[in-house]
C-alpha cells in the first residue's frame, strides 16, 4: 500500500510516498479500514521540522485526522460493521491507504457531512468546542472575538461560538477570508494587517479572545478584552510564542488559559468522550460543517502544505487516500 513518510525532520521536503508494509490484520476488538480522506492541521507541519510540542520517533508517518471504511473486523467485533464509514483521530499515521485500529478508537460520522468535510471536521472543531465551551466558558451574549477566522480552525470557532449564543467578531487576512467567517456565521469581520495588527476599534470590548495564531497578533488582541475576559492560547500560526506583559493581566482582571483539546481528553477520558459527543451532536444540528478549500489527491500533499504554510488556504485542505 501507499503511505507518506518522514525519516528525517527537514520540512515539507522531507516527505516521500512510499510503498509500505500492509498494517497487521484486526485482532480482537480491532478493525482495518481503507482511509478515504485526510484532514491536514498546522500539526502536521510543524512535526515535519519537529517544531511542534509532541514529536514522534523516527520514521512516521503524518495524518491526525480523517476519514475510512470498514473493510475488516477482528474477533468480538460485528461483521455488520464492514462498509460503514468512521471518524479516525490520533496524533500521527493517517496517511496511508489502509490502518487497523481498535473498534473503541472510531467514531460514527455524523450523517450530514461528505467524506471531505468528515475528514477535516474533528481537530477544529473539537478544539473549539473545548476551548470555548469548557476553557472560556463563554455565555450566550457575551462577545467572542476569533483570530485567523478564514482558516479551519477560526471557521470552527466562529460555528462552535454561534451555536453557543455569543456576538461574533473575526478578524481574517483577506476579502475571501473574511467572507468565509461571515458565511459560517460571524456577525462581523474585519481585516488584519499581518505585520501591525491594529484592533483599537474593539478595545475594552470583547469578552473572550479565540487566539489559534499568535506572533504581533497577541498584545493588541489582549487589549480589546474587558475586565474579566478570557484569552484563550490555541497556536502560534505566526511564529514563536511572544512574551506577554502580565501587568495587563492584573489591570484587567483577565485570565490566560490554553487550550490542549487532544491532551485535555487524555488527561480526562471520559470528559474527553463528553466532549466528542457535543460536536457530533453539533454537525447533526447542522451548526458544524466544515469549509474544505482544498481537496487534492494523495500524490498532491506536499502542494496542500504548501498552501497552508503561506497563509494562503481558506477553510480546511484535505487529501483523498483511496476511492470509496
């Protein structure tokens, strides 16, 4: 079968498409299935330099999220399940034509979404939802205010903060990307200047900031908070993290809270599983549908990279694995 690997951490170049061993057939419990489609993240860039907080062992291969079919089942685990389709999550290993994993792993997908947007639809949205539903604690009418709103993850927040009840301001990098907040649901949006991101229109008014990219971003962002506000770190989409004056914390009575939703359902498996349903349920509700700006074939994921690395993706890139 084919799958991408990574022998060496040297970036976008570093990434071949192989022949690779079949994965080993189910075992108890277990199921292989055919992946359709995969969802990229920022993850799955920064892993190729080792620029990111979990850096798996040499070789590996990349792929946290996607889409697959049943296409075998290991004892204690129901023939009736062949053919069904199923959410895959993990941190590495999705790019690949086929993978066995344990039948406790795989999630349902919700009925309204298509291959593609199944397979960009879990890192986004549940970092949204833990973020601002368990770490922000946002309240209906409060004022949410969305960074990096044209990328999948900010489209993710915009949704996940409406379906919440919150007034919705994003901030994107271009035309097409503040349209994209709008058409998810963003009661406005506004442009942002990269280099000198400039939010004095907002000061003092924002209750909650969703911040997925960091860099110059994040003082002017911290000052449209009131007093009680909660600023929530996401990523570092514009580079390393920057210092951040704490007197600003104390004169606004904010809090600074990050946002690990993978890691937060590792520490907490059951809130972890809580928090998988309310998303699930969510895209049932036809609140969450996720934006795929890019679909490409499996040969293409150095070019979906790419377009992620230069700012230049709206909504989510997915790379189509297999046939269905």
């Amino acid at each position: 079968m084919r799958a991408w690997t990574v022998d060496e951490l040297g970036g976008i170049g570093s990434l071949k498409l192989v022949e690779a061993a079949e994965p080993p057939p189910p075992g108890p419990g277990e199921a292989t299935l055919a992946i359709l489609a995969v969802g990229l993240n920022y993850p799955d860039l920064l892993m190729l330099s080792g620029g990111y907080q979990y850096r798996p062992p040499l070789p590996f291969t990349p792929g946290m999220e996607g889409v697959g079919r049943i296409v075998a089942v290991g004892e204690g685990v129901s023939g009736d399940l062949l053919g069904h389709r199923m959410l895959l999550s993990g941190r590495t290993g999705l790019l690949a034509e086929r993978v066995t994993l344990p039948l406790e792993k795989l999630r349902d997908v919700p009925e309204a979404l298509s291959d593609a947007e199944a397979a960009g639809f879990t890192m986004g949205a549940l970092t949204a939802w833990v973020a601002l539903a368990v770490r922000g604690r946002l309240q209906p009418g409060e004022h949410l205010l969305v960074l990096g709103a044209g990328g999948g993850m900010g489209l993710a927040a915009v949704a996940v903060g409406k379906a919440l009840g919150a007034r919705v301001t994003a901030i994107a990098s271009s035309a097409e990307k503040e349209a994209a907040a709008l058409a998810a649901g963003a009661d406005r949006a506004l442009p942002m200047d990269r280099a000198a991101p400039d939010f004095t229109p907002l000061k003092g008014e924002v209750d909650v900031v969703f911040d997925p990219v960091g860099g110059p971003a994040v003082i002017p962002a911290v000052k449209t908070l009131r007093w009680g506000g909660r600023y929530l770190v996401v990523g570092f989409v514009a580079g390393p993290p920057v210092r951040l004056p704490t007197n600003l914390a104390l004169l606004k009575g904010i809090e600074i809270l990050g946002v690990r939703a993978g890691e937060a359902g590792r520490q907490d498996p059951e809130g972890g599983r809580a928090h998988l349903a309310a998303i699930a349920r969510l895209a049932m509700e036809g609140h969450l549908r996720p934006l795929v700006g890019l679909d490409v074939p499996m040969e293409a994921l150095p070019q979906a990279l790419e377009a992620m690395r230069d700012g230049r993706l709206v909504g989510k890139a997915v790379v189509r694995v297999c046939a269905d």
